[in-house]
C-alpha cells in the first residue's frame, strides 16, 4: 500500500549528500551523475526524492528543488512502467505541497504535476482535479498560486487533456476551470491574473467550444486587464488579442476600432516587451484580411509609432557587436548552423527567404516587419506620413541622433517592395542620397545602408541602359565592394549579402566589371574569418551563376581558382567548413562548363573520398575515423552534379576510373530524403552525357528510381519523386527499349500523380507528364494500350510547360502512341489538339510533321462532322492556330 512506504534513514542521508553535491558548483558532475543513475535502478529511488521534496523540512530549498527536478526527468521516462503502489505514494506526495509555503517548491511542484498527466492522462488521476478545485476556492494565496501554476503548466502543455471526456466527471475539466480563471482576471494579486490569463491564451488557437461559447466573457475580461499596472499581464492581453486576430478575427470585428486604438497605445508601451507583443498585431492584422479602412484612419498615428520604434534600443546586443572589428577572433556562438538544399531538377522549388542581417526578434525587427506589411496593403498611401518623418530624420546631421537616422534608411529599406510606384519617380535621388552613406561613420548606418539599396537594386540595374542610370549602377557596385572590405564584421556581412543581390539581377551586366569584382571578393576571402567566409563563398557562387561563361577566361580564373584550392586543400574531410566551399565550386564548374577541366580530377576525386569516408562511417564511425554526417554526401553529389553539368561528356574519363556507380546506387537507396533527392539528380545528369557506365546497373537505377514514385510517398517526399521521375526519363532516351521492364511500373504511378494534380508541386507534374511521353515514345507498343486512362489528364499537364527539347521528347511520344493506337487518343481529342496549340512553335522540322499526320490522320478518321463537332468545342484561337499552323 502507498501509506506503508517509509523511507530508510541511511538511503535518505546519502541520496540528500548526492543532491547537495548535486548542486555544488565544484563537484565533479561525471561521477556523481554515475551515482544518481545507480541509485536510479532501485525502484523505490523516485520514492525517496518525492520525499526530499514534499517533506524534508530541514534541508535548504536548493536540495529539495533539485530532488523534484530529478523525479520530474525520471517520471518522463520511466512513470509508466513503475509499480501502481509507487506511482499512488508519488502522487498523495505532490498534491499537499501545491499550497508550501516556498514557492519555488510550489513551482516544481506544478512542473511535476504536469508531466505526471502528459504521462498518465488526466482520467488517471481524479483526485488532481479536486485538489486543485479545492486550492483555488481557498483564500490562501499560497494554495491559489500553487493550483494555478500547475494548472497553467497542464494548459501549456497538454491543453486538449482538459477538454476531454474524464470517466466519472458529469463535465469536461476546462467547463469546471474556465469560470475559475476568468473570474480571477479580477484578482488583487498580480500572479493570480498573470497565471489565469496566460492559461486561457494557451486555448485560442485550440479554441475549445467552451471557449466559444465564453468569448464574450473573456473579451470583457480582456478589455478589463488592457491597463494592468503589471507588464507581463499587458503583454498577455496583447498576445491573446493577437492570437484571436490570427485564428478568429472575426470575434473582434464588432471590437475593432477599440482594439486597434488599444494596440497603437501598447505599440509605445514603456516595457519593450508589451511593446514587441502589441506589433506583433499590425502584420496579423493585415494578413487576417479584415477590411482595410477599419486600419486606414489610424496611418498618420501609428506610422510614427512604427518608425520610433525601429530606432535602435540602447540596450540592443547589435550595438555591442558593432564594437568588434575583424581582429576579434568569431566566438562559436557566432557560427549559425547552415543547411545546404539539395539539387532540384525543374522549376524553382523554393523561394529564399530574405535574409536578414541579425537573426534575434525583437521591437525594432517587429515595427520594421510590420511597416513592410503595411507598405503592401496600403502602398502609396502611406508615404504622405512617412515621407516628412524620415527626411526630417535623415536631415539630422547631429552625432547623438545617428540611430535616428539609421531607422531612416531601415524604414526606405522596409517599404521598397510596397510603394515601389510612388516612390519611382523619386529613386535617383533616394539612391543617391544613400550612397554616401554607404562611407558613413557609423558602422550600423553603413551595414543598414547595403542592405536597403540592395532592396532597389532591381531598380538600380534597370536604369543600366543609359548614362546617368549606368553611373549609378557604377557607383552602388563600387560602394559595395568597398564595404565588402570593410574592417567591421557586421557590415561586411550586409555587404555580401547586398552585393549577392545585386549580382542576381545583373547578371551579364557584371561582366564587364568581372575583374575588380574578382579582386574585392577574393581580398575579403584572404581576410575574413569563419563566420563572414560563408557568405563569400555565396557571393562568388552566385557571381558564377550570374555571368556564366564569361568568367572562362584566363586574366580571371588566375585571380579566382589558386586561393579556392589552397583552402579546399587545407579544409580536412570531416570540416564543415567544405560545405559552403563544395557549393561554390558547383556554381564555379556549371559556369565554366568545359573550362572547369584542369581543376576537374582533384575535385571530382575528393567528392568521391567524401562519399565514400561517410558511407563507412554511417556503419562504423571509428573504422572511418569521422562521425556520420549526411550533407558530405548531399553537398559532395551535388558538385558531381555540377561537374557532370559544366564538363559534359568530359567527365566520362573520371567516371570510368571511379567506382562512382557502385557508390551513387547506394545513395538512390539512403534512408535520407535529401541524400536520395541529390542521388537521382546526379542519375540524371550522368544518363546525359555518359549513360554507358550506368549500364551495368541500368535495372537496379531503374527499380530504385520507380520505387520513389510510389503514391503515398509522393507528397512527403515531393523533390525525391520529382528527381526520380526526371532521371527515369533521361534513362529512357538513352537506353530506349532497355528500359521496358519496368514501364509499365512507372506508368501506374505517373498517372496517379497527373490526375490528382491539384495542389501538387508544378515540377513534379511536369516531370511527370514529360517522363510518361518519352516512356511512350521508347515503348509506344507497351504504354500505348492504356491512354484512353490518362489521355486528358496527361495532355492538360503537357499545356503548362514551355517549349523545350524536353517537351519535344513528350510529344514524340504523343505521336508515336497515337499512330499505335490511334483509337486510344479519340475520346480526348479536344484535349490533346489544346495541347499541340499549347506550342509557341516547334521548331524540329520532324516533330512538326509528324503533328500534322496526327491532326490530319484524325480529320480523315473523323468523317460527316465529326470532326467539325470536334472543333467546335475549341476556343476559336486555339482553332486558327491550328488551321494556321498544323495545315487542317
């Protein structure tokens, strides 16, 4: 029974000596943590720390809030397997100490509680809910805050436990607990209304039905807590008027103009943080699409408020990193992990996030975010407002108002995007107020201004075409550069980042600038440290990407390549530092294409120890000296990628004396999506231009490709599937009748993908209907005798992509199946002449010829109007471009 548990005097000295050294800041933790997980076996062990805590009245509080935080982590793992008796003692121990007198016991206590229901759910232990029913009617305060920190735990963490049937109870607990807490918003003490609201917030995204049948209470609890004295209750009230704007804003609607005018108050809140919760509104607002006029009259007000609040706080840790030049050494805390996308093969599968230049939220971020928002819904409307506020704020030549004027630029920054037309007029000037501040004094002003004119810089390349526009660019390039090299870590990165902007919308334009940019970049890669030279290696990349073939020129090579292998030669194969380094060389091989050739070996032979090291170490870390990590093999399959891109069949020399195959086979297979997603892509690229060495393994590519596009799968794994069906494809035109073992396989899963196209990912579907025509085109015998299944789903999928080689494979196949089967295409005529008009032109003389037969094998099949009916159905332009082109 639980009452007959008694502790033993010696297990309880020597478990509280453990606990007190526990704690002692000069122990040697190793060793007594061995000790803790000796005791640990004993299975009454949990017993005696429940104890410590609930009843060792003579030890320090430290001991026995350390004995509770011990059976909290013991409990998460190991409640459910303990014996009933044990988990009754624990639980008769917790609940008298939800009103102790210490309330860091209380707190742990209710840190216990909570887990002890995540684990046992609440209908396995009844008797919490009356304690905690009988703690909050309870006038002591102790008792009150105890219930309620548990509660607001159990909330936190489990909120649907108590909005669930409980055996035995005539009602869901939150039907008992939630006229509790609301009518606490009225109590005199601030823990009690900063717990009570903070436990109903935890329901609104949830948002229970006794929630919803409560709103109108909680709205008027809310409006009576908006002018707590307290902070944290202020910034609850706005985080739960937020939170109701995202999930429900139509409950506030009726409430509208009062809430807007609460938050524009809190927005200037004296406490930074009830000023970050209340801003968080303005960008909720905006996307909860409620009327726009509701927020129109408060502009003029609120616009100051926003531009006020991106002034650096004076306590912001971006000032006290601007102290440090490139002389401190990075701390590691400096060094964000990094996540390298594998290769996609189609349209763009992601758009990039803007980066911004220091990653903590905070009120100044917010107000900035929020701005740009605005600058979107509103546009042009707010730059009456705005306009005087940052001009006179920029006119400010004094030293101390310099945050003021870096706010300035950050708010030109933030409404790039949203008043683009009212402020194009202006954007000579607005461009040219802002290169010279480019030099300012002010580091801060310096990193902020790279950053808003890279936000016009698609304005900046524009103007290229004609002098004054072409000197500006000059200028905004070289300012940039400049920066690039400047002593300061911060404003290095903002220069980067801007400059790698800038060259994705020059592109070609830069050529002529190609060598200073070389000298500038490669500099900054001599003297950079950890942190800074990821971001170079981003800029050299997509300088590569950007200009392409021109870089293949002797005069720059000389300036780029030595300093990129004397630190590729440096970096050893288990460095992370490689990464970045892989990509940059991936761009680097794609632009250069066959120019990349004397430095191909040595790259191509590292990528392949790469592999080769992690494949051992993902089965024997120590044999391979290394410890498994996944991206070698991604950023290490993605450069072959890159080479089998840049050299083309130049790269057959390198795969016939590898074991390449043997190694990419495995990695079609790997459990990781992203190592299969640059596995199949790298399949692809070598079927191109030296399908030969797949041979040998042409059936076990094959199975392994068609296994990734199995339905289920599809949608989890969007990208495996998109490269699989692409490389399946390749294949086939390669290997031609080779590959019809498994085209039937391949057909039952593309048609899946075609006819269930809805909110599936644009390059799947045409990879997909792209694989399907080239499948027919190779076996037209094998796949010709289904079409009638996927003939319209297929030809509306052959619509949407554009005229390419890849689309003349498709309809090579749309041909050749028909003139098998030509029965097969008749019920979705109407669809396949859409997708023959769907060509701006076909530009293969054969192709061409072969449509034509088709269209008019068809007019003659088709006799006494049919084939007018046919025609009829089409649009009339998609009719005269038939007639027109295609002679029908």
């Amino acid at each position: 029974m639980a009452g007959m548990w008694q502790p033993k005097e010696e297990g309880l000295r020597e478990i509280c000596g453990l606990l007190e050294q526990h704690i002692s800041p000069t122990s040697d933790q190793p060793r007594i943590w061995q000790q803790l997980q000796h005791y640990s076996q004993f299975p009454d062990f949990n017993n005696y720390l429940a104890f410590i805590l609930a009843r060792a009245e003579g030890k320090s509080v430290e001991i026995r809030q350390a004995a509770g935080l011990l059976l909290k982590n013991n409990l998460r793992t190991a409640f459910n397997s303990m014996a009933s008796p044990y988990q009754q003692y624990i639980k008769s121990e917790l609940l008298p100490c939800l009103g102790a007198a210490d309330r860091h016991i209380r707190s742990t206590v209710g840190t216990i509680i909570s887990v002890v229901i995540q684990e046992g759910r609440i209908f396995g232990w009844p008797e919490l809910l009356q304690a905690l029913v009988q703690c909050l009617n309870t006038n002591d305060l102790n008792h009150m805050e105890g219930a309620m920190d548990a509660l607001f735990k159990i909330c936190e963490d489990i909120p649907e436990e108590l909005d669930a049937d409980v055996p035995g109870l005539a009602e869901r607990p939150i039907n008992i607990f939630l006229p509790r807490l609301f009518q606490f918003f009225q109590s005199p003490h601030a823990s009690l209304r900063k717990l009570s609201l903070g436990s109903v917030n935890q329901f609104i995204v949830v948002m229970p039905t006794a929630l919803l049948l409560a709103m109108d209470q909680f709205l008027q609890g809310l409006f009576l807590l908006a002018h707590d004295p307290v902070a944290e209750v202020r910034k609850l009230v706005c985080s739960a008027l937020v939170q109701l704007t995202e999930v429900r804003p139509s409950f506030l609607e009726p409430h509208l103009g009062n809430v807007i005018e609460y938050m524009l108050q809190a927005s200037k809140d004296a406490d930074d943080e009830v000023a970050l919760e209340a801003c968080e509104f303005w960008s909720a607002i905006c996307e909860a699409h409620l009327r726009p006029e509701s927020l129109r009259e408060f502009l003029p007000r609120l616009i100051p408020v926003l531009l006020s609040n991106m002034v650096y706080a004076e306590d912001d840790e971006s000032l006290l990193d601007t102290e440090e030049d490139e002389s401190f050494p990075d701390r590691d805390q400096d060094l964000k992990p990094r996540f390298h996308t594998s290769r996609f093969h189609g349209a763009d599968n992601a758009e990039e996030e803007d980066d911004d230049i220091v990653n903590i939220w905070n009120l100044r971020k917010c107000s900035a975010a929020a701005l740009d928002i605005l600058s979107n819904v509103f546009g042009d409307e707010i730059l009456p407002t705005l306009m005087p506020l940052v001009q006179s704020q920029l006119a400010t030549t004094d030293e101390i108002a310099w945050k003021e004027r870096e706010a300035a630029v950050l708010a030109f920054g933030a409404i790039a995007e949203g008043c683009i037309n009212g402020l194009y007029p202006h954007l000579p000037e607005i461009v040219a107020f802002l290169i010279p501040l480019l030099d300012d004094k002010f580091p801060l002003i310096r990193s902020i201004t790279c950053w808003t004119l890279s936000r016009y810089s698609k304005f900046v390349v524009q103007g290229i075409g004609h002098q004054k526009g072409h000197e500006q660019f000059d200028k905004v390039l070289m300012g940039l550069l400049r920066r690039i090299l400047d002593t300061n870590k911060r404003v290095q990165e903002a220069a980067c980042s801007a400059f790698a902007t800038l060259e994705e919308e020059a592109a070609e334009e830069l050529a002529p600038r190609l060598e200073i940019i070389l000298q500038h970049l490669l500099c900054a890669f001599g003297k950079y440290q950890k942190r800074n030279l990821r971001i170079v290696y981003d800029a050299i990349g997509t300088l590569a990407d950007a200009v392409g073939a021109e870089l293949n020129q002797p005069k720059y090579l000389d300036i780029l390549m030595p300093p990129l292998i004397s630190k590729w030669q440096q970096l050893s194969n288990s460095d992370k530092d490689l990464f970045p380094l892989l990509e940059c060389f991936t761009s680097i091989a794609q632009a250069l294409g066959p120019g990349f050739s004397p430095f191909a070996e040595p790259v191509f032979q590292r990528c392949i120890n790469l592999i080769k090291t992690q494949q051992l170490a993902e089965v024997d870390p120590s044999a391979a000296g290394v410890q498994y990590d996944k991206e070698f093999i991604v950023c290490s399959l993605d450069l072959l990628s890159g080479l089998a891109e840049g050299l083309g069949s130049g790269i057959e020399s390198l795969v016939a004396q590898s074991n390449l195959r043997d190694l990419l086979l495995q990695c079609c297979g790997n459990d990781a999506v992203d190592v299969r997603q640059s596995a199949l892509a790298l399949l692809g690229d070598l079927a191109r231009v030296c399908p030969v060495h797949l041979r040998p393994h042409l059936s076990e590519f094959l199975s392994v490709a068609a296994k990734q596009l199995n339905t289920p799968g599809v949608k989890e794994s969007v990208s495996v599937a998109n490269n699989a069906c692409w490389a399946i494809g390749e294949l086939a035109i390669k290997f031609h009748q080779e590959v019809s073992p498994i085209v039937l396989t391949v057909i039952s899963c593309l048609v899946p993908i075609l006819q269930n196209a809805e909110g599936l990912n644009k390059s799947l579907l045409e990879n997909s209907a792209i694989t399907l025509g080239r499948l027919g085109w190779v076996c037209p015998e094998l796949v010709s005798p289904h079409m009638e299944h996927f003939m319209q789903s297929w030809c509306t999928a052959l619509c949407m992509i554009r005229d390419d080689v890849e689309k003349e494979d498709a309809f090579r196949g749309l041909c050749a199946m028909v003139r098998t089967n030509p029965s097969g295409a008749l019920s979705s005529l109407v669809y396949l002449c859409k997708a023959v008009a769907s060509w701006h032109e076909i530009r293969s003389e054969d192709l061409h010829n072969d449509v034509c037969q088709v269209l008019n094998g068809y007019k003659q099949m088709l006799r006494n109007g049919a084939w007018e009916q046919c025609m009829s159905a089409l649009e009339p332009t998609v009719w005269e471009k038939l007639s027109s082109k295609y002679q029908v």
